[in-house]
C-alpha cells in the first residue's frame, strides 16, 4: 500500500517540477511549483514527518509562492517575453543525475527497509526546539529578522530629490 | 519503499532543480531552480532521519525544519533584489546584466 | 443513556462498518471509516450553508425593519433550493482571452481548502472526523493556501479589476493571518499540545474565554476570522460598490456560487476552531447540564457565533483599506503578543484570583500605551453645512 502512496506522489512530484522548469509561461510555472511542494510535503506525511510536512505547506505555499507570483506580476513587461533555453543545462543535470544515481547504486548499505520507530510528536520536537536547539533557533530569528528588515530597504523607493 | 529508492527521487528533484538554475534565462525561474534544489535536500535529511536505527535523536527533522526557514528568508530577500534589479534596468533577463563585464 | 446520545453517531459509523469489519484488510476499513466521515461532514456543511444563506437574509431583513425571503416554501425556508437552481442554469461565461486551466480551477481550489480546513475540528466526544497531532496547524497551513487560490482567481480573470481585488484581498489576508496565529499561542501554550482533542480536554473545568488573556485572544481571533473570511465590515475585496466584485467578477452561474460557498464554509471552520480554542469546544457551561449531547451543545455555540457574524454585517459600515491595515499592524499584533505574555503571567501566579489580577494589570497597561501611542482621540472639527442656494 505504501509503495502505490510511494510511486503515485513520486510521479506527480516529478511531473510537477519538470513543468515548473520547462513551462514558457512563468504563471503555469509558478502554479506547477506551488503543487510540486504539495507533493514533496506528502512524501514528509509517508516518511512520517507530519511536522515538517505541515510547515513545508504553510511557509512554501502559503508563503513563498505567493511571494514569487508578486514579483511576477510587478517585473511583467508586456513588449517581450524573456525566451531563452540553454540546452547545456540539461547535459549537466544529466550527467549529475547520472553520477549521483551511480554512486547509490553501488552503495550497498542504502538497500535497507524502513524500520518500525514510533511517531516523532510535535512536543517531542517542542520540547527539542527549546533545550537542545536553542542556539539555532535564535540565530534562525535573528536571521529571518535582517531578511526581513534587508528586502524592505531592497525595495524602498529611492525619493528623488 | 527502500532507502535508495528515495534517495534516487530526490536526485532527480535535485536535477530538474538546477536545469531549472542553469538553463532559463528568467531571474525569478533560477530562484525557482534554486528553492526545488533546496527543497530535494530537505527530502533527503528526512528519508535518512526515518530509515536510520537511532530515531529517538530527529537531528534530520531539526535541521529539516531550519532550513524551511532559512529558504524561505533567502526568497524573500531574493525575489527583492529581482524586484530592485527590474526597477533599474527594466530587464529580468540575466544575460543582459552584464555591466561589470571586463 | 446519556452517553447512548451522546454517542449515536460513532455507533451509527461502526454499524456501517461492521460487515467489512471482519474480511477485509485494515487500509481498506480505514479508507471506508474515512469516506463516512467525510460524507457526513458534507452533508451537515453544505445543508448549513444552505440554511444559513436564507437565514441571514431574513435576519439583516429583520434588522432592516422588512422581512427577508418568504415566498419560497414556509417562511422562506426553501430559498436555497430556488437560489441553487438559478445559480445552476446560468450560463457559464467566460473571457475570450482568459487563462482557461487557471480560471477554472480557482474556485476549486478555495472551496477545496475551505471544506479541508473542517477535518480537525472536534465537533463532539470522540467526533473529530481527522485526528492529526498537529490539528491546529494543519487548519492554519491549510488556510494559507487560500490566499494563493484567490491570486489565480483574479489573474485567470485577465481583467485589470480583478487583478486591482484579488491584490487587495491577499493584503488583508496576509495582514491579519499574523494576529490569527499569534493569538493562537497561549492557548497552545497553556495547554501543551497542537491537537485539537486535547484542547478541548483541557477545558473541561473552565473555559479559556473566563480568562483575561482568554477574552482578549478570543475578541482578536474572532475579528481576525471576520477578515480572513471577507464578511462586512472588512468586505473590501468584494464591495460592489468600489470593485465590482473584486476577484470574483468574471465569475457567473455556479463557479459564483462556489466562491459564495467557500466564504461561508471559512466561516463556519474559523467559528469551530474559535468554539474549540476558546468556549470549550463541546462542553456544557454548566457540569449540571452534561445530559445534552455534545454536539448539540456545538451547534449551540456555532450558531451564536453565526449570528454575531450576521449582526456585525448588518450593523457596521465598511471600512477603508488603509485603516484595516493600520488595525492589524499596529494595534492586533501589539494586542496579541500581549496575550502571550499575560497567558504566562496568569500561568506562573498560580492561575488563581492573583494570576488573573496580574494578568489583566499586564493587558491594561498595554491597552492604555496603545491607545495613547496610536493617538486614538482625535479631534474633529466642527460640522459645516452647504445648501443649495
């Protein structure tokens, strides 16, 4: 049952970033992003990080995407449309593909089962948040505060004297 | 549902995401490149937090939930420099940003 | 006996459940116990809204000194079918040089987060359709998508207004999901726990609202649900008589009544949640009066709460975009992070009389602070009057 759950989101995800990165149009693309992280947060429920998968839907969807789909709106030009394809692109991600796909391969101690652990509880994550991962936790908030504070004086408009 | 398996799909996000990066000439496309790179490296810290022997220590799902954060400060700040970057010089096309060219 | 009607549902559920119960493997039961309660949720919700869209308007009518829709069945109450009908047999237009797979799917997609967001509120003993350890913030996530599905409402529409509401509406939606979730914390903080079930346990010797950060939590989160779900007196994405209807204007027939459908449906899941985080969720006021059942005593509370949404939209003007942002940022999220601290004040004095003098000392001096930084009184000069000569 798992494996159906595995292969459908698997495929979907997939389907999903390949038309966010090839698609012409940037608001098909933006909406192709907005459910590829759909599926990346379903593979966080079957992997069994409901947590993460919950945060992954509010901060991605909720908020990054809406954000990328502003800025496409306040950067349209309607003259031209930026065409441009590099083929070379995809040799690359290719090759890496193939070369990181060789390396697990031929790894043997990565063929192994999900073992039977018991649900990781969002007190469990609470309680580590605030003992053992204080430092990073406060370092993230002084983090996403300058983001916040450098974008606002990114995007002020320059008062013409 | 095996471990490589999962590794093998997060590879491939990990490469449409940087042909994403690496061959669209649209500013905001390389950032969208940039987030799906970042986010097959989420998968990745999970799928090996839940097939390790040791799950009392979620150090993946800890580092997981950081790095949500931190990609979504670096979008923020990201989507403003396009923004910035479109005011000036009304192009999102980043092969015509070439001024500091020798 | 009590607990017989208490509990007729989940007997009802497992009836139905029974002949599978032994044959068939255990996904397949979950699959079929899941497909119930999501009938169930269905059914009850949208015959709500049904009720509820005639309803509201006999009582604005009311409040209006007429009486509402009453020529369709008794007393008007066979309204919703005339209105379905209508909506369904309209003809479905849409724009030449629209966006047709965008188009299409925003009222979808609001609908479909609206009716998710119903699935973690418990609505009875033991009648939580979806139990997730997370419930809270699965209800938040799942609200944050709205905001993306109004986006392509008003950019699918190709219609320059569309655009100018659907950018207003995500404004507003932004703007007050903050105060939305901040006030979310104490409760969450009190009681230790994101799962809806516990929340409720935890309240079964008092309610939150009886506390001073608990009143308080509850007057900003109602106002906030009252944002997020564009009703009067914050309706300006929809206020016909400045934009037409906003994201929703190039939408006819049954996709209207779909976007119709998905802000009453908001409504009804802000007003659960806020039954369940702050009024008990379904416990009697009284331990005298436990023999009622529980979901009766939800959907006591629940229509309470609707009627204060009806009253408010019959009473009070529309405001202006600017002072509902000006409202959010500077007084709710000031407010709000109040309501943490004194949660804690009320917590580490004991939560007796002394913790809640302290912590209602605490919400009062910021009250005043606010109102003094914000300056509040202004003086207004005096009323000229221009006649025709």
């Amino acid at each position: 049952m798992s494996t159906v759950a595995f292969t459908i989101i698997a495929i979907l995800t997939l389907a999903a970033a390949l038309a966010a990165a090839t698609l012409q149009k940037l608001m098909h693309a933006a909406l192709s992003f907005a459910v590829m992280f759909l599926g990346i947060s379903a593979f966080f429920f079957l992997l069994g990080a409901e947590f993460v998968g919950l945060v992954q839907i509010f901060v991605y969807i909720g908020a990054v995407a809406v954000l990328i789909v502003f800025t496409i709106l306040l950067t349209r030009h309607d003259a031209e449309k930026v065409r441009g394809f590099n083929w070379s692109g995809v040799v690359v991600a290719l090759a890496v593909f193939g070369g990181l796909t060789w390396a697990m391969e031929n790894t043997k101690s990565l063929l192994i089962d999900p073992p039977q652990i018991e649900p990781l509880t969002v007190h469990r994550i609470g309680e580590l948040l605030m003992t053992g991962y204080v430092w990073p936790l406060l370092c993230v908030g002084v983090l996403l505060t300058a983001a916040l504070i450098g974008a606002l004086i990114l995007v002020l408009e320059e008062k013409r004297e | 549902m095996t471990l490589s398996i999962v590794l093998v799909v997060s590879a491939a996000l990990f490469c449409v995401g940087l042909l994403a990066a690496l061959s669209r000439r649209h500013a905001i496309f390389i950032l969208i490149g940039i987030e799906m790179m970042l986010a097959a490296a989420n998968l990745n810290f999970i799928a090996f937090w839940r097939f390790t022997t040791q799950p009392a220590q979620p150090t993946g799902v800890m580092v997981a939930i950081f790095a949500i954060a931190i990609a979504a400060a670096e979008a923020a700040v990201g989507l403003a420099m396009v923004i910035a970057v479109y005011r000036h010089f009304r192009t999102t096309n980043v092969d015509q940003l070439n001024q500091l060219k020798g | 006996m009590a607990d017989s009607v208490d509990q007729v549902f989940i007997r009802a559920k497992e009836c139905l459940l029974a002949p599978l119960a032994g044959h068939a493997p255990g996904w397949l039961i979950q699959v079929a116990s899941s497909l119930i309660n999501i009938g169930a949720l269905l059914g009850v919700f949208l015959t709500l809204f049904a009720l509820m869209s005639v309803l509201e308007r006999k009582i604005l009518g009311r409040m209006q000194n007429r009486y509402g829709p009453n020529r369709v069945g008794p007393f008007g109450l066979f309204q919703p079918v005339a209105d379905g009908i209508k909506m369904l047999i309209k003809e479905d237009i849409v724009p030449a040089r629209a966006d047709k797979v965008v188009h299409f799917l925003a009222p979808i997609l609001i609908a479909a987060t609206a009716i998710l967001s119903l699935g973690v509120i418990p609505y009875g003993r033991n009648m939580t359709p979806f139990v997730i350890d997370g419930g809270i913030l699965f209800f938040f996530a799942v609200g944050s998508t709205t905001e993306l599905a109004v986006f392509m409402a008003g950019w699918g529409s190709n219609n320059k207004f569309s655009m100018l509401g659907a950018m207003r509406a995500i404004a507003q939606m932004i703007s007050y999901e903050l105060p939305l979730l901040v006030t979310v914390l104490p409760v969450v903080m009190i009681v230790g726990s994101l799962n809806p079930d516990q929340i409720v346990a935890a309240q079964t010797k008092m309610w939150f609202v009886l506390t001073p950060w608990g009143a308080v939590a509850f007057i900003l989160f109602f106002v906030s649900g009252l944002v997020e779900s564009n009703r009067t007196p914050f309706d300006v994405p929809e206020g016909e008589s400045e934009i037409v209807a906003g994201h929703m204007t190039e939408y006819s027939g049954f996709k209207y009544a779909t976007f119709f459908m998905a802000e009453y449906i908001g409504m009804f899941a802000v007003s659960g949640l806020a039954i369940t985080l702050f009024l008990g969720g379904w416990h009697a006021p009284i331990s005298i009066l436990e023999f009622i059942p529980s979901y009766i005593w939800f959907f006591l509370k629940l229509s309470s709460l609707l009627f204060v949404y009806i009253w408010l939209r019959g009473t009070l003007p529309r405001t202006r975009v600017d002072q509902i942002m000006n409202f959010a940022w500077k007084f709710m999220l000031p407010m709000a992070f109040t309501c943490i601290i004194a949660a804690a004040v009320w917590h580490y004095a004991g939560r007796g009389l002394a913790g809640w003098l302290w912590s209602l000392a605490v919400i009062a001096v910021v009250y005043v602070m606010l109102s003094i930084l914000l300056e509040t009184k202004k003086k207004f000069a005096p009323r000229t009057y221009r006649f025709a000569e």
